[in-house]
C-alpha cells in the first residue's frame, strides 16, 4: 500500500508550460516554499501532466472521476479531449482522512484552494495513492476537509 496524497486538476483548455510554471509558483508562494524549479520526470510536488488520460479515467457529469483498473482502447467517442489538460501533484507524505489522521492536511488544503482559485481550472479532486473513484471539490468541500482536520486532531 502506498501512502502518497495526490491531488489532480483539470485544465478547461491544454495549458502552456508557462501557464503550469505561473500556477506552480503560486502554491509554491502560498506553501513557503522556495522558488519554482521545473520538474524532473515523476517529481514530488509539482504539478505533473497525466499521461493516456482519455483511456485510463473516466469523467462522469456529476465531477466524478475513476482511475480505471483495465484502459479502454481507445478514447470514448463524444467525449472531449482531456489529454493535456489533467494534472497531478503528488506528495509523499501521507495523504489525511478522518479514518487515518496523520497526514500534513493543511498543505493539502492550501494546495487545493490555489488550484481552485484559478480562473482557468475546471475541476481539482483529491486521492490517496491507491484510489478508484474521487468526487470534484469545491472551495466549501475543502474547507470542510479543513474543519474535519481540526475536529480529529492527532491520534
């Protein structure tokens, strides 16, 4: 089982590598973190395009995406093109849930409200590593995250 905190976001149109450079600086600046560095291939805590995103995930209307276990062969017909345009960023400290509270949600948390803020972003989830199904949040969903966070504390 790993235990890494993944968090995905949907561009509404493929964005330029300025554009991923812009909004990594900004959870950057918001995490204290130093200046943006760019990625080296499956880097932690950058934002990462996913690759075969058309085969290997299926978007639902309601916001729900499933990583799918099998890949279709092709992409759906009369779907659009999210290739280019899903993004991961992973960290490998452990993902939080009210089940298993040890993970630093707060970085979470901050990550997923700059990527919400962002006018060009459609759609932000949040997963543990070994995940199937992730419902869209919303700036109250997190928040909600957020409260749960305090309510649990550490155990």
């Amino acid at each position: 089982m790993s235990i890494c905190a993944n968090i995905y976001c949907l561009f509404k149109d493929v964005p330029s590598a300025e554009r991923v450079a812009e909004v990594q600086s900004v959870i950057d600046n918001r995490l204290g973190r130093d200046e943006y560095s760019p990625p080296h291939d499956k880097d932690y805590g950058h934002l990462i395009a996913e690759n075969d995103v058309d085969t290997d995930y299926s978007f639902r209307d309601d916001g729900t995406v499933t990583s799918l276990g099998r890949p279709r062969s092709g992409p759906l017909m009369d779907e659009p093109v999210r290739q280019g345009r899903f993004f991961c960023i992973s960290y490998v400290t452990r993902w939080w849930s009210t089940s298993y509270p040890d993970g630093p949600l707060t970085k979470y948390v901050v990550t997923m409200l700059a990527l919400l803020a962002q006018d060009d972003i459609e759609g932000v989830w949040y997963v543990q590593d070994d995940w199937y199904t992730a419902e869209r949040l919303t700036t109250e969903s997190v928040h909600g995250l957020l409260d749960a966070f305090i309510q649990v504390g550490w155990k």
